[in-house]
C-alpha cells in the first residue's frame, strides 16, 4: 500500500479523533496535526504535531509541498473562517486533495425560543429587543468588544471562555474560566443561579457544550444563535471521522476505536 502524507489543521476533538484513528489504525499514513498555539495546554493529538501558524496561504502552500503531503484536511472550528479560507488558497496552489472535517450545526427544536444572527455585531444589537437584563455569553474570547457599547451598558454578562478574553469586555461583566464537555444539570443551574434570561452563542455544534440549548430550552430563555461563517467555496465536506476516514480510503470502523 503507498505511503500517505497527512496534514490535519486541528483543534477541535474531531481531529483529535481522526489523528488518533489514522495513527492506530493505517500504519501507512504518516499524519501531523497543526495547532494553532492559541490554547495553553491543549489536547495532544496521536502522530505528529507542529504549533503555530504558517504565515499565510502562500506559506502554507509552501509547507505543503516541502513536506509531501498528499491529502490536507480542515479540521478546525468551525468558525475559524481565515484559516479555512487560506488551507483553500494553500492546497489548491500545492495541486494536493482537500477537504473539511465540519461538524454539523445544532438542530433546532420546535420549543426554542432561538433568534439567528448573523455576526457578532448583529447578536449584540438583538438583545436590547429582547428585553435582556442578564446574559450568558459563549461566544469564546475574540470578539467581546461587540459587546462592549455603551448601548449595553444596562446589561449583565456572564462570560464563559476557556482562557482568559480580549479586551474590551462588558462594562458589566462577570469571567467564568470554564471547559466542557458540560451537563445539562449543571447548565440548568448555573443559568439559574446567575439569573440568565438570555443565551448567546455559535452554532459551533457537537456534543460538549450542547447542554446549555436543552438546558435554555427546558427554561424557556431566549438563545440568541451566530450563524456559521460561509465555507470556501468548492470545498468538499465530511460531517464526521468515519467519513472522513472512507474519503481517504480507509475503513471508518478505524473511528470507533479512538476516543
């Protein structure tokens, strides 16, 4: 069988699992894993593992070709909306395979009270009209200052990041430095001993932080939902490792040996 060279963009646990398939599983790929260095102490994926970023597509583009890889695959959040574009640029510019490993969204439910937004920007000036006094934020740590007018000034935030945030914050403002996966228990009561009446989030999807919706959902609290980024166009995607692992032609029971 010939050797394949794999360049998975990571930080998200889809590849984490993904690395750890090829790596138990298809002795004849070589796979590294690229983590952006943003997160201190993350997860170690199986396999090789670089830290930082390339410099731009150009750099990327550059990178691939110097280390023969065959097949790059997109990995990453999915609101990580540069990178993505860039491993485009990067792997059409090196003549290599490319796809996105994208988690699916989560579905909504007849009972949420959920309100689509399209940025950041547009999330913030909903609150007002929905008679927010006390706000539980997960949008994670870029991207407060949003939050942060004077406009809001009246308003409360409950703002749950993995590490510390960028400035600006809200001028009222309690952190909560937390990481899932969490429960639905534990969600029910955090928003209630905080007094939550609103939720904003992305709809990043997956399993580890879905409890808050079901949690929102059970206590009738308005969710305000930031819609995806567009994907590069052209981009094919997967929607898990089991597929993932059958568009590089290996078995997908490989996924359900990984954790």
């Amino acid at each position: 069988m010939p050797h394949l060279r794999v360049l998975i963009l990571g930080g998200t646990a889809e590849a984490r699992r993904l690395a750890g398939a090829l790596a138990a599983e298809a002795p004849h790929v070589h796979v590294t894993t690229s983590l952006a260095g943003r997160v201190t102490n993350p997860a170690r994926p199986a396999g090789d593992v670089r830290v930082g970023g390339f410099g731009g597509p150009e750099a990327l583009a550059a990178w691939l070709v110097a280390h023969r890889i065959d097949v790059l695959v997109d990995a990453t959040h999915p609101f990580a909306a540069t990178i993505s574009a860039h491993a485009a640029q990067a792997a059409a510019a090196a003549g290599i395979d490319h796809f996105a490993l994208r988690r699916p969204g989560w579905p909504a439910d007849p009972r949420d009270r959920r309100h689509p937004a399209r940025s950041l920007a547009d999330a913030a000036a909903l609150l007002p009209a929905l008679g927010a006094r006390r706000v539980f934020l997960t949008t994670g740590r870029q991207g407060l200052a949003a939050f942060a007018g004077p406009e809001l000034d009246g308003l409360h935030f409950l703002v749950r990041t993995v590490e510390p945030p960028e400035p600006p914050l809200p001028r009222s403002a309690q952190l909560l430095l937390d990481r899932g996966p969490y429960t639905v228990e534990g969600e029910t009561a955090l928003l209630l001993a905080h007094r939550v009446d609103v939720l904003v989030t992305k709809d990043s999807g997956g399993p580890a932080t879905a409890a808050k919706l079901t949690a929102a959902r059970e206590l009738g609290l308005a969710v305000v939902m930031v819609e995806r980024p567009p994907a590069p166009e052209g981009v094919p995607e997967v929607p898990d490792v089991r597929t993932a692992l059958a568009r590089l032609g290996l078995s997908p029971a490989a996924a359900d040996t990984c954790p």
